[in-house]
C-alpha cells in the first residue's frame, strides 16, 4: 500500500515521521505495510532531516499524482489552486484522495465530493477540522444512531489562544496577536483566523456531515473577535460568563442556524474552559444527550496524527475490497433544510454603550431597546464621573437580531452616545 | 442484515427505539435496510410498549442464535452465565456479536474474543465502556498513528454521581448514595459501582486496547469511594483539589501502572469539571498529545446509541466483504509489557489522621514519615480544642506506594492517633 503526500510543510513532516515511527507497529495492526511511496515539494533540499531515500522526492505534484504506484495521495499543500486541481486528477486517475484543506472543501467541496463518488475513490478529510479531535469520525460513524441537534465549537486554536490570553492576562487584542504571532500560532496575516473565516470553513464541514446537506462558506454568518476588548472581557466575567470565539450549528425544526462569532458562555460550562490553541467541539444527539471532545485543533504532530487515521481506513478498505463503505460525505440531495437567516435568528445579548454620563441616558437607550422588544435583564454602570466616556452595559434576555440591530442603529445617532455600540451573543444560562 | 436482540431491557429498549425511529435514515446512509428479526427476554409480556409483530419476541437467547436469518446477535443481559454461553454459541454459528458486558469481557475475554478470530466474526463492545462516549472506536481507529502514554477516566457514573453530591451539597456518601438509588443512578447492591469495580473492568478493556495485551482484572489494583467523607472534601478543595474516582492507566518505559481509586486532581483540569453521571476520558497520545472526551456514561439512549454504531460497522463490513477489516481487539501475543506492582507505583498524597491534639503530634508522625522517605509539603492542623480528637491533614511530594503503606500501619500504633489514617493518591498538580 502506497502513500504519496504533495506538500512536505508541518503537517507532512508530521505524516512522514508517524509513518516512519510507527511503521512495525502500523504493519502488526494492519496485517500489510504502508510505504512512503513519493513526497512532492517546492523545496526538498531542506527537508532532508526526514530519513528516506532521495529518490521518492519529487518538486512537482504531479510526479506523486502520475506514479502509478501510489494508491493514496495526501494533498497538504494547502490552498485553492493547485491543490483543487491536483485532487481533481489524483481522483480521475483512480487514486483516493486524502486532505487537510478546508478552505478548498468548503468553497469548493461539491465538485470534489461528486468527482470522488464518480471515480469510486474515498476522500478523507478528518485533518480539515480540529486535528488532534476526531470529530469527523465521530460524527460520521459514532454517532450515525443520532440525529445531531446541535454543535458548538472552539475550532480556531488561534483566536482561542488571544482570547485565552487577552482574559488572563488583562491585554488587549493586538498585544495578544502579537503575541501569538511570536509564538507562530497566528499568520503574519491573521485575517483567516481572527475574522472568524478560518472557523466558518470548517463548521461548514462540520454542518454538512451532521445534518446531510453541503454547505457552503456565502450561507454562514461570521464575525471575530477584533472588536473584543478587555473591557468586555472583565464584563462578561462579573455577570459570570467568558468570551469564546464559537462556531455554532443548530437545527430547530427543519432551519439550520449556522453562524461563527464571539459568545459569552457561563463560565461553568466545560468549553467555558477550554483554554490557549485547544480546539474543543460540543455536539448535542438525540440519542447520546450531550457530549464533548477536546484536544489539540493544530499542529505538526497531531495532524499528522489525523491524516494518518486516514490513511490507515483507505488502506484498510482498499485491502479488503470495501471502497467506499462509507459515503465520503454522506450527502444525498436536498434534505429540505434551510439556513436561517441571520436576522431572524434569536439570542441573549451583551451590550456595550460608550454614553456621556449625564442624566437620563440609561431612560433614553432602555426605551428604545423597549420600542424594538428587547428586554434588558441587568445593567452596569460604573465610574461616575460627570460628563465624561463611561462604559453602560446590558444583558438582555432573548431577543431577535434584527430588532437588535434596528435598535442599535437609533441608539447610536443618540448625541449622548459616543462610538459604536459593541453586542455580543450569548449562548447558555437563563436563555 | 438481520439484528437479533439477547435481552430487551434498558439498553435493549435504546437500541430497539433507534433502530426503529432511524430507520429511514440508517437506510438512505447505508444503501440497504437494518431488520430487527428477534428479540429474546425472559419478560416479553411488558414489552409491548413496542410496536413490533408479536413474532419477533421469544424467551429464550437460543431462539434468536439459532435463527438462520439473524446475521448479527447483541447480547444486553449482562452478567458471565448465560452471556457466556450464548455468545460462544452465537459465534460458533458464525454470527457476529455485539455485547455491553464489561464485566464478562473484563474477567472472561480471552475466550470470547479467541472464539471470534477462531471463526472470523466480529465483535463489537462499544457500549461496554461510557455509552455516551465513543472511546473504543477513537483508541482503535482514530488514534492509531499514537502510542498511548496515559489514560485516566471517569468511568464510573454512580461513583461521580455521589462524589459530586458530596462536594456540592456537603453530604456524607451513604446519603448520597441514598439519593443516587432513589434516581435509578445505583443499584440495590451498589458493591461494583462504589468498590471501583465496574471501572476497573471498563479500564480493563481500554488498557488491553489500548497496549495491545489483554489484561485481566485481577491484575489491576482497585479501591472505592466509601471511605471519602466531606471532611476530606473540604480539605481537598483548600488545597485547591477536586476528589474523583479515576481509572489509571499509564505507560512507564516497559512498565503499564492499572489502578483504580479515589484520586485529588487539579480543581482546573477539565476533568475535574466532570460532575453528576457524566464520564469522561482523558488520553494521551505521543502525536495527538493531550485528549479529552466527554459524554453520558449509560442510559437506554446513549447505550443504545454505541450499540447501534457497532451495528453499523457490523453492517457495513458485513455487506462489502470486509469482516474483520480492524481486528477485535487488536492483540497478538505478549507485548512484554510488564503490569507495575502497587507497592512500587509512585504518587503525591493526601493523609488525614484523626489525632489527640497534644504537643509533639505533629513532630512524631512526620519523623515517622521521613524514615519511611516521604516528605511533607503542606500541613493543615485545624480545631485546636485541648485534649480532644481533631484531624491533621498533610500534603506529600511524590512517595513510593510501599513506603506510605508501612509508615500509615506504624502512625496507626501511636497512642495519639485515633482510627485508621485516610490518604488519598495525588495526580498532577507539582508532582
């Protein structure tokens, strides 16, 4: 059995040395070996640390995908193109396709599930959500007995890490990009990761396995976390809750809410806990009740790990004849789901209002939060000092989003306020 | 593919209720229905709350084995005979098994699963350990790239249920133990659940998984909650302590430590948050790094859920001529891996001696402590009320289990000290 990989950065290190590891062990387990057969890369100089014969390195992708030899290709370059284009072929040449892509998937996930069902080749995926987690397999074969109502998850390790920082460490969001970027958690360009982007990718394919249809990234409300201060952060601490960049997926009746931003949990949740680059992901069956899976969402090693579980299942089923024993990605036509739209959507809310302190503030913003059927449930207002900036905040009880933000569009034209409103969601407690 | 069901009670009835309420869905997802063809109980006059024909129901386990049509049988009457029996029947038919019985795999598994490679079924016991959780599948096929370093779990639901009621609510353990059978959490006899029993059979089965060596359990050391009190409670949350009964296994070079006890962790590691009857495992792998997971640890639906994961499994392997793709149990032969004794396991400790608060206490149960090498790190001595029994409470660095053995049987005969010394093992924190 012959494993290819193009793209020898992190992750591929993290295959290539598992494999090589544990390559006695993998063969006791499987009854066959699996062999490196061909590594592509731009650069394959400096990648000689890894132990493996000169020859099996190629700088073209192609090289893996046109070896006759290789049965798996693992695609790890990241990317829409090549990498669309090189999964597109390894499919058509009859080779079964393995990713850790989930931008590619969850933009153009259609094309590439259909060519693989066409050609009869398996397409594993379980590196594309939260690496160290296997919520893939979870979700397509454990809990095939459910019908999944809902799922919450930490899945970008780097916004958790500046949120995790900024809560514990009182600093704000750019020290702690900063920070995170030194630590190599986040990309000199952060944009993937801190707008919520890198999160909706894959909840859109979190969302599509659990509830049968293929979703794509234009259907999914997403907002970061760059307008999160510490300031919100202490706030959200005295009414008991922590920030969390969260990715959500729920079904009531036969809408599907699916949106990624920045929630206050009660702090005595457990993924209220789930701290620094961990990814954890909440998952809500009708039969299992709830459940939760934590452990490392990024990284060289656990990655890798994911990729290999892969490999070993296209191994298995290549060598007992049962290709596609299970559908790649479950999907059968239209279910009747609808997403529903953002602005219907309901919620608990936190506000934040920069007001001038002068009397009658508090009476002017409640009213029109009453005139748009938003009830306020507690409110703090702190450091009276007379006509300057203070902070006056609200939590609501449930409430619709766009009567939300009709409202906070009146309030901010109030001379009495200054800035824009900041709101966040709320998951959890009195609801 | 035909189901047969040995014993419709609890998790027989899960099973039943999801097959039936899933049956279109399992069908659109597998390409080919899933048949309930017999179920077997001793009672079947107060099962028809069921709608099912009246001829699927027979008496007697044999009725549903030796029914040509059955291809898969699921054994849910628990206990060694005749669950035994039955399943080495059934696999002597060539059908494959599917079972929740922990206690029987944990004590009688060598014969079963060498009966099941012996005739090429399979076995499926997913719902042997945390229904809720899909622990076997995750250790066999989702980390298989690792070598497991460490596995510590809540597997236990009463135990958490009462150690969780005894930390909330300041209770003593047979109140809580009260209440927990009043809900349906513990049985009449709670001797399995509150002895650590039925979680050394789960970790058993998880440790055989896991290291590639059945284990059986004699070989693994095993103590309940019963002696924990709220005193110690308290004491362990001013150390900043949560007490859960954990089932260790670990990997020490060649050397597995199995153990099952009352342990202090952490008030703010994740599965200190772990409360009621929720389970919860914890893993680490060399790749994947730390792991946990997390959901209800038994009940009719999340049982029932795992066992109808395993029926799919069976199914779909079944269906495409892949039986036995993943080995039952993954083992062959020894591993020479060797189980640590207790005496020589090492741990920090929790003691609570219940002391004659006179001069010099203090000064002669340490001096013992220290010719046995244990060191203190903290003491707490509260209620100073002359002449009178009061508890002395102490913290140690890591000590040698042997070694706290002999210095607890000689603090017992000082004349000062009244009742038996308590003491708790310690995981994380220092160390």
């Amino acid at each position: 059995m012959s494993v290819g990989i193009i793209g020898l950065g992190t992750v591929g290190t993290g295959v290539v040395k598992i494999l090589l590891k544990k390559r006695k062990e993998l063969e006791r387990k499987l009854g066959f070996p699996l062999v490196i057969g061909k590594i592509a890369d731009i650069d394959i100089k400096r990648k000689r640390a890894i132990a493996l014969p000169e020859n099996i390195f190629v700088t073209d992708g192609l090289g893996v995908i046109d070896d006759p030899s290789i049965d798996i290709v693992v695609e790890l370059i990241g990317g829409i193109h090549p990498a669309k284009e090189y999964i597109l072929k390894a499919i058509k040449k009859g080779k079964h396709v393995i990713t850790a892509n989930k931008a590619l998937l969850a933009s153009e996930g259609f094309d590439i599930f259909e060519a693989a069902q066409k050609n009869n080749v398996e397409l594993g995926f379980e590196a594309a959500v939260a690496g160290g987690i296997p919520i893939i397999k979870i979700i397509r074969e454990a809990l095939i007995g459910n019908k999944i109502q809902a799922i919450y998850g930490i899945i970008n390790g780097t916004s958790n890490y500046i949120l995790t920082e900024m809560t514990e460490e009182g600093v704000d969001f750019s020290t702690a990009l900063k920070e995170a970027q030194a630590l190599g958690y986040a990309e000199a360009d952060p944009t993937l990761d801190v707008e919520g982007i890198d999160a909706a990718h894959k909840l859109a394919l979190l969302a599509s396995l659990s509830f049968g249809t293929l979703f794509s990234l234009k259907e999914i409300y997403t907002e970061g976390i760059t307008k999160i201060t510490p300031l919100d952060i202490n706030f959200a601490s005295e009414f008991g809750y922590k920030i969390k960049l969260l990715a959500i997926a729920k079904q009531i009746n036969n809408d599907i809410e699916l949106r990624v931003h920045p929630t206050m949990l009660p702090k005595e949740y457990l993924i209220s806990s789930v701290n620094g680059v961990f990814n954890a992901v909440y998952v809500e069956g009708d039969a299992i009740g709830p459940a939760l899976y934590y452990g490392k969402g990024a990284g060289e090693m656990p990655t890798g790990s994911a990729v290999v579980s892969d490999i070993v299942d296209i191994a298995r089923n290549i060598k007992t004849g049962a290709v596609n024993r299970i559908q790649g990605m479950g999907i059968q036509g239209k279910s009747g789901i609808r997403i529903k739209k953002m602005e219907d959507v309901q919620s608990c809310y936190y506000f934040r209002f920069s007001v001038f302190d002068k009397p009658g503030v508090l009476s002017k913003i409640s009213g029109i939060l009453g005139g748009h059927n938003i009830s306020i449930k507690s409110v703090i207002q702190k450091e009276r000092k007379k006509e300057r900036v203070v902070p006056l905040v609200m939590m609501t009880h449930r409430a619709k989003e766009k009567d939300v933000v009709y409202a906070m569009k009146e309030i901010n034209k109030l001379p009495v306020v200054s800035g824009k409103p900041l709101y966040i969601r709320v998951e959890g407690g009195e609801e």
